[in-house]
C-alpha cells in the first residue's frame, strides 16, 4: 500500500511516497526493496534500464535508485533519459570507485553517487537528507535582485541562470548551489564542510556528522562546475582551491 504525501519543509508533497529500484543483481535489488519498504515508500523495481526509465515515467517516484551497470543501457545514460522526464531524486549505486564515474554520474544529473557495498542506514539517512531540499527552488526573500558579475562570469540568483562571455551555462540545481554560496562571500574561503551543507540546504545545522564522501561529492560537483565554466584549474579566473580548507570565489566586481 503506497504511504500518505509526504511533507517537504512544511510543503506537503503531491507525490506518493514512491521508490523505483533500477538494479540487475537480484540480491542487491532485493537489499534495495528491504532499505526502502522499511523507510515507508512503495517500492517499484526494475532488472534493466529501459524498463527503469519505464517505471519512472508511469509512476513519478519521489526517490529512484540507479545501477550504473546495467545489462542493456549504461546507468549514465539512464540517469539523463529519466532527467528527461522526471525530477526524481536520483541515487546512482555502484561498485566503480573511480572518480570520473562519480562526475559523469552527477553530471547526468544524479542528486548523489553511493559505491558498492553500501551501508543501509547510511543510504537510508543520504535519502532522508536528499527529501528535506526543495525539488524546485524559489529565490528566498532577499535575494539579491542585481546579478553578480566578475570577469565576464554574470550570476543571476533570483532566475538562476549563468553566462560566461555571454554564453548561457547550464548548470545541474547543485552545481548551481555551490557557485551561488561562492558568490556570495567573495575573496572568503569556504570549506567543504559548509558547502556540504549548502547541498543539504541545512548551513546552520552542525550536528550531522559529514563524511569523507560528502566532501567527495562536492569535489564532484565543483569539478563539473569548473568545467562547464572553461575554467583552468592551474590559473582559475574565478574559483580557487584553498588547499586544507575548501573554496574561494576571486575576483567579484
């Protein structure tokens, strides 16, 4: 039986609280299926990627697991037709550790990226946390109404929108995030920690312990900014690495 709506920072949610699990191993699947029944969603599942994409598009899941390696299309793949047709929060699990298939994983537009075995009280918290964001942000009250503008680089918060030399960047709802809270305290550095929280959209909260694989998610995430914005990491013209700490925005004028 599908559970009632569930609430998103005080907004209750018209979707169901629905899971589809897109895995081809019976018995990760299965593990899936536990994980998430337990944390109170209906639970879809799906062996093969064309029929996740499917499963997605029928039922509108508020949460969908994906496996990268899939027997007929790739998990990346998969990610970007889903993206096509839905907003569901999307959890791509493998057992690849490479760096490069976390930044492909998020650059097709996965909200985050958890490596086999995975722990399942971990994976149920990252879910828990990834539900408290607003699927579809508006622009607080306050925002800044002026665009930023440094070095050819314009940053609208209020429309959320980016050009680079007058080119329009597009840019993932986390990506666009993090180089937001980087504008916005220019020449200050931020450490990752913070910019974890800014994904979690909880800055004032320090009691949830964050983990090396936050801070690799948005390693990830910064790295797929930097390249959608031309940037050159050896002579950056607006974010650069503060070694031991995070990240700094240069430059604002």
């Amino acid at each position: 039986m599908l559970a009632g709506p569930h609430h998103l920072n005080g907004v209750e949610d018209a979707r169901e609280r629905t899971a589809v699990i897109v895995e081809d191993d019976p018995d990760v699947r299965d593990l899936l299926d536990a994980v998430l029944s337990q944390a109170g969603f209906a639970t879809r599942t799906a062996a093969s990627g064309r029929e996740g994409v499917e499963l997605v598009r029928t039922f509108d899941p508020l949460v969908t697991t994906l496996d990268v390696g899939l027997p007929d299309i790739d998990g990346f793949e998969v990610c970007r037709r889903i993206r096509a047709v839905s907003d569901t929060y999307v959890v791509m699990l493998t057992a690849r550790t490479d760096e490069i298939d976390a930044l492909m994983g998020l650059d097709a537009g996965a909200d985050d990226y958890q490596t086999k075995p995975f722990r399942p009280r971990e994976l149920r918290a990252r879910i828990e946390a990834m539900l408290r964001r607003p699927r579809r942000q508006v622009p607080a009250v306050g925002a800044a109404a002026v665009p930023a503008v440094s070095d050819g680089l314009v940053v609208d918060v209020a429309a959320r929108t980016v050009a680079v030399d007058s080119v329009e960047v597009h840019l993932t709802r986390s990506e666009f995030d993090l180089l937001a809270a980087l504008v916005a305290a220019p020449g200050r550095a931020i450490s990752k920690d913070a910019l974890v929280r800014v994904l979690w959209e909880d800055e004032y909260d320090t009691g949830t312990p964050i983990t090396d694989q936050d801070r690799r998610s948005v390693e990830a995430h910064l790295a797929n900014l930097r390249r959608k914005l031309g940037e050159d990491v050896a002579s950056p013209r607006w974010i650069s690495t503060v070694r031991g700490v995070g990240y700094r925005f240069d430059q604002l004028s």
